[in-house]
C-alpha cells in the first residue's frame, strides 16, 4: 500500500491512440456533467419553493430544445462511433510482418510458444518494437489474455483461434492478466510481458536449447500419429497433399470453398467430417481427444511451413485464390 | 374541546387480519407489500454478500475468504441483487402498488395472476437460496459456458432453475400491466394524460414480455447440456460457447432497461411534483421510454466486442448502442428544464431525484465509453465496467426506489417518515456510493480485471477507497430500513395528499381503503396540472 497510480503505462503502438479517443470521451462527459449539474443546482436555489400555494407558470415544452437535444449529443456519439471503430480495426488487423505466437490458456496458466521452439509460462518474452501476432485458443472454459499497457484484450475460446497483437514501445515489464472468468484461481492466471531490446531478445531466444522448433515438432508428430501415410508429399496417398495447401483456398465436395488458414486446419485435425476436399473420400479419423492443443500448434506451423514458398507452383487439388 | 374518538375508517390493511388474509389476497396493494418484503429480503442478502466482498478487498492477497468462497460471494451478488432485487424492484412493488391507482382502477386487469406471480418469485428464491445455503454457485451471475456446463462444481442447477421460475413471474406482472393500461383506465384517463410512470411501465413490460422467454429458454438449453451432455455450448461437446453469450445478453441486456425505465418513470413524477410544474416535453419522455425499450433489443453484442464475434457485427452493435443512449440523454435534459421557473422544495424524495440525475447522468455518459470499440477492448471485463453499471443499475435503480419509497410511504402506510433522517440518508448514500464506485472507474482502466480475489498491490490504495464507501453506503441503506419501520409506529398520521400531487392516487385517503377509491374516479384535467389541486389547497385552507 502506499502508491497511488491514476493512469495506466504507455507501451504499445495502440494506446496513445486508445488514450486520446479516452480523453475526448472525458471532454464531452465532463462538459456535459457540469452542463446538468450546473443547471440543476442553479435552478434549485433559484427556483426554490418560496411559499405553500405558490404556483410556477406552466411550460409545455419547447420543439427546438427537444430538436437541439436530440441532435447534438447524436452528432457527438457518431464521432465516438466513428473515432472507436478505426481505432478498434487498428486493434484487430496485425502488420503483415508481425511475428508470431501462439498462446494456450488453461485452467490456470498461460503457455505461450514461440516458432524457434521456446516455451514460456506465465511470461511472454518480445522485442521492443516489433509487431507480435498472437494465436490463441484455451483447452477449457473461456479466458481472455489482457495486458493493460498495450490496451489489448481478446478472449481466448475453447475450440477455436482467436488472435490479438501488439506493438511495444517501451522495454520494461507489464502485466498479464486474465480478464474472464475462469473458476476457482482466475486471479491467479497471471503473468508478466517482458519488452526487450531486440539484441537481448537475440540472446534470450538463442538460450535455453528447446528441442526443435515448433514446426521440427510438428513434423515429428505428422510421422508419429502416421499422418503421412495418407497425406504424402507427391499427391499420390489416399488424402490431399499439404504441401503449399497453407493460406490458399481449397475447394470442397458440395461445391463450397474454403481459405486454408490456421482454423481451418485445425478443424480439419480434429473434425475431418466437417469440410471434405473436391475429390476425396471422408476417410480420415478424428484425431480429437488424441493431440492436445499443443500438438495441434505443432501441426498448425509444420503445415504452414511446407505452406507456398516463393516462386513455387501450387500443388493440385488446392488454387490460389 | 372535547373530541370522541371516532371508530378508525376501514382501509386495506385494516379490513381483514390474520396470515391467510395476506398469503390469499388479491388485493394489489397487498400484493405489492408481499413483494416489498421478499426484495428486502434479498437486497440485505446482497447486500451482505457485497459486505464481504468489499471486506475481502482490503488487502491484495486475499486473506480472509478462499477464492472459492470469494468467487460464491460475487456470483450470489450478483444473483440476489439482479434477478430477486433489481428486476422486479420497482415494477412489482410501486408498479403493482401504485400503476392501477394511477390509471383509477380498482385492481390490475388479473388479481388472480398477479399473486401467482409473487409465488412464483417466492418459489425461484427458495431454489437459489437453497443453492446458496447447500454451498453456493460460483459462475458469475452471468453463467458463461462452457464454465457453467462443464466445469463448475457448485449448484449451478438449483440457482439456475430459480431463475428461470422467477422469470415467469417477471413475465405475468408485464402481461398484467399491459392489459391494465390497455382495459382499465378511468374515464377520461386518455394515453397522453397518463403519468409517466405509467408509460415507463408499460415499456418495462414490453420487454419483460418479450425478453424473458429468451432467458427462460437459455436456461434450458444450459440444463441440457450440464444435466444429459448434450452438446450446444461446450465445443469438447460440438457447441459453441460463445452462442451462449448472444442469447444470454439477448435478454440480459434489455433486462437492465427492465430495472431502469421504471426507475425513470418514478423520476419523471418526483420532478414535477417537487417542481410543481408539469414536465417539459411530455411527450418525448413518453416515447423515449417506448423507444428504449425497442432499442435495447438490438445492443446485445457490445457485450462481445472482444469475444472473437466478426469485427462487423462488433461495428453494428456499437453503432446502435449509440443511438438507444439518445433517449436516456433526452429524459436528462427534459427533467432539468422542467426545474427552469419552477416552485423547487427539497423534500427527502427530490433530493433522491437529484441524486438520481447525477449518478444516472454519470452512468449514462461512462455507457459511451464502454460503447465506442476501440475503448471497450481496454475496459470491458475491469472494475470500469463494473463501475458503469453500478452508477446505472444502484446509482439509478436504488435511488429511484428509493424516491419513490419515501414519496409514496404515506399512501403506502398512512404514516409519514421522519423528515430529517430521511434527507440525511439519501445525502449520506449518495456521497457513500460516490466513494464506493469512482475510484473503481480509476481502477478499471489501470486494468484490474474484475472477479479478481487477489490483485497487484498498486491497486490496494483505490480498493481500500472503495470499501470505506461501501461503509458509508451501507449505513445508509440501513438508515430508511430503521426509520420506515420506526413510523409505522410513531409517525404523523399522513393526509391524503401531502406532497400537492396531481394523480389519482393522492385523490384518495392514506392509507387507501380496499377497493381504492369511494367513488370511482374521473380525470377531468392534463396530467400534472397542479393548478387544479392549489386552487383545492386554497380552498381548504
């Protein structure tokens, strides 16, 4: 006890900018708050009763005020309605070279991994000034991952992938925080981001030894669980190739059309019924129940990287959008 | 001179005695007194609940409950100030109270149906207080899947199931309003010579009518899955579990206009009555109350702005949040330009009015906050939030009932409260709830994420703030509970008309016999044309 802080830090491309939107909002809130509260305490005193049968004029009401009323604070609030979505789309479009990670939350931890192959818990290591995209989905009830520096939060779904991302600005160490409610520990499903400069974040990714990246891992896995028995590199097994399927559109048996993203592959592992390729038998088990949501990220980036390289060809059965 | 003392007149608490004249009446305004004492039952519930918390809150490490027992004591908030306080708060005991007075009826259209309707509440909050005497519930109010369905281990059923049966009785007392209003009125009690806190009821009922049944059939759904495993919200079970976060805010959102539009329409009359003019811009306050309950049927999805519903759909619902905070802002300004030129005294329930504008005007103008996306991202699920809807849902709700309460006690009772006690209370509750509920704004956006029994130690300082409110607060809440009790007693015998009020209601004795009025009444006059009861006044004498 002891320090009073009325304002949170500053660390992320975003929050001056959610900040400056804040401070509109409490221009207009207290402009209009000392609006009615003046006018209230003015009329009270100078309107107060002054004798038992007194009778005040009648005033029914007047179409210009109702009409003045009306379409100023409508004018304001489209500003904010306005003024909130583009910073909104800015909170929920990452740069095209942010790097990536992906976060599991689980009752009551946070696992973030990185592509090189580290594994946090309850921290999040980043350089300082690079965009970070965040893939996210929990193994059981809903959380959200909360930094209040950066004014991000995205809840965090069983099931699906939701993403988030950030900038930092600042070196330093900031909050984590769950922000829903996730049972009994919810308020200790905290952590810490670390904002590093970039050549410590060299030095911090490089240290540890981990073994294999997540996309090395992955491929372990494609062998292990005998995926590649079906889904073999020439087109010629019984399933569709993944090679150079990440990030194109893929169509399917009933004539709908899919984008390959990381949803789609996840559904893909652990519901193969849902969407069937144009061409093929639905022949593939469920794998639901048998990888956990680690080993489905694994999978996710390994498929990513035998993805579309530069200059190659699209493999058949999958077109380019 | 020597008086006699004159037989006491027959009224409607007098006319018949004994435990199964109240448990079988018809009568609504007994009704209304059966229903004031079960929502003071759970509002201390809550309040206790609230105590604790607060208590809890002191120190950042969590010291005096388990998180286990600190996450039962904010869900039980929650549940007992919501569904068994604020919903039905004003409407079914001011509403059933006052609503068929107002309009000159005898009765509401179903005396029948309007004491089932108290049974009905009675039984949902028997379930969720056995719920919380077996152990508790530790959901959140909110029940979000798959948590509820899956992994809690409290009795999410038996408060769950109270809900719902206290729903019904939630939708019987709108259907009952509605045909009221609709069938009962007196001769010459046109629509627009109504009162406008008729007209705020009857837009409460529209929702309470159309609304609830969403909450009834979310709640079974979440029986479905939690009792047979039937796969709607879990996706371990091929749900979805944010589709139970749309139907649940398809009612819980309306479901807050439930507790604040009649809080509104019992503003509506304290201003004129304590101004003693007839409120400027009647009719827009009318049609704001319809238009707001309209609206609030289409805002349910700024609760999931960071849910990961489409960035679209979190477009649409902020734009139409927007649109129903114009006709809150339109009541705002039509009730201070009633005061303008106006005959102002400071009776108890005047100072609650202006209490009421404040903290509503706060709440209302932090809703655009919480409403504009790039902002809700950083506040939704911190103590801001929770400080908005406290300044609406106590700030407003509370206050108003309160208002209300004391306005209405000499009708009620037929004994006034004590003047001087009364005005320190609503004076000491409303600096308490200031104390209690500002810093949290503060806090919220520093980032303290809510439901959070234990916290980084840079917020104790606000938290120790806040729970010095909260003492403040209950103090006051307790002050009305003493001396509304203490009056029953010792207060002046009150007159049938002691506030120079204009309706119907006051046209009759306190307290007022069984049937309402000796004769039946005709309106003959605008609403609130106080002329008409000065000239009477002068009269007299």
């Amino acid at each position: 006890m002891g320090s009073l802080p009325l304002f949170p830090e500053q660390a992320s491309t975003i929050a001056p900018e959610v900040d400056h939107l804040l401070y509109f909002l409490l221009a207009v809130s207290v402009f209009f708050t000392l609006l009615i509260f003046g006018a209230i305490f003015y009329f009270a005193i100078r309107y107060r009763r002054r004798s038992e049968h007194e009778l005040p004029p009648v005033v029914h009401g007047g179409l210009a005020l109702e009409i003045l009323w009306t379409v100023i604070p409508f004018g304001l609030t489209m500003v904010m309605f306005t003024w909130g979505a583009e910073v909104f789309f800015k909170e929920s479009r990452p740069p095209d070279d942010a790097i990536q990670i992906y976060a599991v939350g689980k009752q009551w931890m946070w696992k973030l991994e990185h592509l090189e192959g580290q594994r946090e818990i309850n921290e999040l290591h980043i350089p300082l000034g690079r965009a970070v995209r965040l893939t996210m989905t929990s193994e059981d009830a809903i959380h959200s991952f909360f930094v209040p520096a950066f004014r991000t939060k995205q809840d965090v779904v069983p099931g699906r992938y939701t993403t988030t991302w950030f900038q930092p600005t600042k070196p330093g160490k900031y909050h984590l925080f769950c922000a829903e409610y996730c049972g009994n520990r919810h308020s200790g499903m905290i952590g810490w981001v670390y904002v590093m400069e970039p050549q410590d974040y060299q030095t911090w990714l490089s240290g540890g030894a981990p073994e294999g990246t997540l996309a090395e891992n992955g491929q372990k896995l494609f062998t292990q669980l005998a995926c590649v028995n079906c889904h073999k590199a020439d087109n010629q097994g019984r399933c569709p190739t993944l090679v150079g399927l990440f990030g194109n559109t893929v169509e399917l048996t009933g004539g709908g059309k899919v984008k390959a993203d990381e949803a789609y592959i996840r559904e893909s592992i652990l519901r193969p019924q849902a969407k069937i390729v144009k061409g093929y038998e639905p022949v593939m088990p469920t794998f639901q129940g048998l990888v956990t949501e680690d080993q489905v990220l694994q999978l996710v980036e390994y498929i990513k990287s035998i993805g579309p390289q530069p200059g190659t060809r699209a493999a058949p059965g999958v077109r380019t959008p | 001179m020597i008086t006699t003392a004159a037989p006491e007149r027959e009224h409607y608490l007098n006319a018949s005695y004994g435990i199964k004249s109240w448990l079988l009446t018809k009568d609504h305004k007994r009704i209304a007194l059966l229903y004031l004492a079960t929502i003071t039952f759970f509002f201390f519930l809550g309040g206790a609940f609230a105590t604790l918390i607060r208590i809890e809150l002191l120190t950042p490490t969590g010291g005096i409950v388990s998180s286990e027992t600190y996450n039962k004591l904010f869900t039980m908030h929650g549940v007992a100030m919501v569904f068994f306080f604020l919903i039905p708060a004003i409407p079914a005991t001011l509403g059933n109270f006052f609503l068929p007075m107002m309009i000159g009826a005898r009765d509401l259209a179903f005396p029948r149906l309007n004491l089932l309707s108290w049974y009905l509440l009675v039984i949902g909050g028997l379930f969720a207080l056995f719920a919380m005497l077996a152990g508790g519930v530790d959901t959140g109010w909110t029940f979000y899947t798959p948590y509820s369905t899956t992994y809690s281990n409290s009795w999410v059923i038996a408060t769950a199931l109270g809900i719902f049966i206290s729903g019904f009785s939630s939708i019987l007392t709108g259907l009952n309003f509605i045909v009221t209003i609709h069938r009962m009125r007196a001769p010459g009690m046109t629509w627009f010579r109504l009162p406008l806190f008729v007209w705020a009821h009857y837009a409460t009922s529209l929702i309470q009518v159309l609304g609830t049944p969403v909450i009834a059939v979310t709640i079974l759904l979440l029986f479905c899955e939690r009792v047979f495993h039937i796969g709607i919200f879990d996706p371990a079970l091929g749900g979805d579990p944010v589709l139970f976060q749309h139907l649940f805010w398809f009612y819980s959102h309306p479901a807050v206009y439930i507790m604040v539009l009649p809080a509104m329409g019992v503003i509506s009359e304290l201003i004129s009555v304590y101004s003693r003019k007839p409120l400027f811009g009647y009719k827009f306050i009318a049609f704001s109350s319809v238009a707001i309950a309209v609206l609030s049927f289409l805002v349910w999805g700024h609760h999931l702005f960071v849910s990961g519903q489409s960035l679209y759909a979190g477009l649409v619902f902020s734009f139409l949040s927007y649109f129903v905070a114009i006709p809150s802002a339109i009541k705002v300004f039509n009730w201070t330009a009633t005061l303008y030129k106006g005959s102002i005294s400071y009776d108890t329930p005047m100072l609650y009015a202006f209490g009421f504008i404040g903290l509503f005007t706060v709440g209302g103008l932090t809703g655009l906050f919480v409403a504009a996306l790039g902002i809700d991202v950083h506040v939704t699920d911190t103590y801001f939030v929770i400080a908005h809807f406290h300044y609406i849902m106590v700030g407003g709700t509370i206050m108003a009932y309160l208002g209300g309460m004391h306005y209405y006690w000499p009708k009620m009772t037929g004994r006034m409260y004590p003047e001087g006690w009364a005005k320190l209370s609503a004076v000491v509750i409303f600096l308490g709830f200031n104390l209690t509920f500002f810093p949290q704004f503060i806090l919220g956006y520093l980032g303290m994420p809510r439901r959070y029994h234990v916290y980084p130690e840079e917020f104790q300082v606000l938290h120790v703030l806040s729970t010095a409110g909260a003492s403040v607060l209950a103090v006051g809440y307790l002050m009305p509970m003493i001396y509304f009790v203490w009056s029953l007693r010792y207060g002046q015998l009150a007159p049938a008309n002691p506030w120079g009020a204009t309706g119907l209601e006051w046209k009759t004795a306190s307290p007022p016999p069984v049937h309402n009025f000796d004769e039946p009444p005709v309106m003959t006059h605008e609403a609130y044309d106080y002329s008409t009861v000065i000239q009477e006044e002068i009269e007299v004498g």
